[in-house]
C-alpha cells in the first residue's frame, strides 16, 4: 500500500485515539458491561463490540500488512471517538455507560488527564 499523507495521518490519529493494548481490549470485550451497552445490530451484538473486536485485529497487525479496508475502519475509529468524547457526562465517568461505550471503541477516557474517573 502507499501510505499517502491522508493514509498517514488516518494511522497516526487511530494510534492516539485508541488507547489500549489488544489484550487489554480483548479482556474488556469479554466483560457484561462491554456486551451491554450500544446499539445492537440483527445479531444482538453492538456495533461499538463488533469494532472492538476488528481494532484488536488491526491492532495486532503490522504497518505493511493494513489494507484499505483496515484504514477506513481506523477512520471510523478516530471520528467515534473524538465524538463521543465531546459528549462526556458531567462527575465522575468511572462507572458510565460513555466511558464503557468509548472503551468498546479502544479509548478508555480514564487514561485521559482532563477525564473525572474518582
């Protein structure tokens, strides 16, 4: 692939948006918390959890080996959060459904200095 200035900067945004490692993730997606919140598609499975499981994939391929298709879904990634994060609620955000539907997208807002997590 030839990373053109846009390809770039979609991979640079994507790796400051998301967060957290692939296992961290991973562990997270198994969680009820994780599985509970978001909107559900036919399957009953969230958008946000379906995501979740594709960055852990893309997380854990190498530069050279991202194709089109992994671009356009880290693009995906990086406008969810940079949305969602604009709508963060007011007190602590430890134990929020915001905090658990952007951690579903790989950001923990907690890790975050400007979030409330007491």
């Amino acid at each position: 692939m030839d990373w053109t200035d846009d390809r770039q900067e979609t991979y640079d945004e994507f790796r400051d948006a998301v967060n957290m490692a692939p296992q961290e993730l991973e562990d997270w997606l198994e969680t009820d918390d994780s599985k509970r919140v978001g909107a559900k598609d036919g399957g009953g499975e969230s958008t946000g959890h379906k995501s979740g499981r594709r960055i852990v994939e893309i997380k854990r391929k190498h530069k050279d080996e991202l194709t089109e298709a992994d671009l356009d879904h880290m693009a995906e990634v990086v406008g969810y959060v940079h949305r969602h994060r604009a709508q963060g609620p007011d007190g602590s955000a430890k134990e929020t459904d915001w905090r658990y539907s952007l951690k579903n997208w790989g950001h923990d807002p907690c890790k975050d200095d400007d979030v409330d997590c007491g």
